[in-house]
C-alpha cells in the first residue's frame, strides 16, 4: 500500500497542480505516480524538468524510448514501470511478447534494439559502469556516440521513477505486465 497520500488536481498543493493537469492531459488520466509525486512540489518539478528535456531534445523514436524504460524497469524490479511502460510500449509498436523479452534483457528481435537494452542494463545494473566491449557492440550496431550518451538521460529519468515508486510503494493503477519478474 503507498505511503506517500494520492492526490487529486484539486487536493494537491498548488505549487504542483498545473503540472497535474499536463499530466493528466497527457496520460488520459492521472496516474497514482504523478498524484504521489505531487505532495512534493520540488519531486513532481524535477520529473517533470527531466521528461521535458527528454521531450524537446532526445532524438529516440517511441519505440526505443520505451524499450529503454523496460529494461531499466525491469533491472530495477519496478513493477509499476514495468507495466506502465508495457501498455505504452504496446503503443509505440511492440508487441506484448517483445516487450518481456526486453525486460529479460533477450531482444533476439531486432540487433541495433538488442545492443541498447545491453547498454542501459549496464548502466543501471552497474551504478553507471558500461564497459567497453557493451559500448563497442553499440557503436557496431550502429548507435552514435551521441545517441549512446543521449541513452543516460533516458535511464537516469526511468531511474527516477523506479526509485521513487519503490520509495512511495506505489499502488499499481494500470494492468499489470505479463511475466514480471519482479
């Protein structure tokens, strides 16, 4: 059960409603995430911050995006993120089986895909430590420099929220993932 009180739009301090209702808008609903983040003003701001950074200057497809929130979900056994980013990774145009196999770290689907989830493993997995061989085998895939230094960002901000779901036990509000391993 969380810890942390769910908040409405309107039972929220107001330092965090504006945010609420963006996120609101964005999701279609008000995830039991956000509505925790939101009892602290500074949390909901500094998710907020690192998903519009994410937003205005990453350069990873949806797909991508949600691969690299898979793997570090399930690195970190978040069961929160797993699933939310299982129906989002739905979405974006993976099918339900590829994305257990991106959160087992067995993307035999695609190889230039399969090279990224081994890096940002690495970095979650690793406190940050990405040897040099697992940034080779990127590079050889055909990732930049610029995209394998883009893929920090993304696992720092999934770090973020898996962190805090494990801080804030947050109650699961969205289907849960099939084969968690949690």
């Amino acid at each position: 059960m969380s810890r942390i009180p769910v908040h409405t739009v309107d039972s929220a301090p107001e330092q965090s409603r504006e945010a609420l209702r963006v996120l609101e808008k964005r999701f279609g609903k008000l995830l039991n995430i956000h509505a925790e983040m939101a009892h602290s003003p500074v949390v909901l701001a500094a998710y907020a911050a690192m998903s519009d950074a994410i937003a205005e200057h990453g350069t990873f497809d949806a797909r991508t995006r949600e691969a690299v929130a898979l793997a570090v979900g399930a690195v970190d056994h978040c069961d929160y993120c797993q699933s939310a980013h299982t129906l989002s990774g739905k979405a974006a145009g993976l099918s339900e089986e590829q994305t257990v196999a991106i959160r087992r770290g067995e993307v035999d689907f695609d190889p230039k895909l399969a090279a990224l989830v081994a890096v940002v493993r690495a970095i979650a997995s690793a406190v940050g430590e990405v040897d040099d061989a697992t940034w080779q085998r990127g590079l050889d895939a055909g990732w930049s420099d610029v995209e394998l230094t883009e893929a920090f960002a993304h696992v720092v901000a999934n770090l973020f929220t898996n962190y805090f779901n494990h801080y804030a036990r947050t109650d699961l509000d969205v289907p849960p993932a099939s084969g968690l391993q949690g």
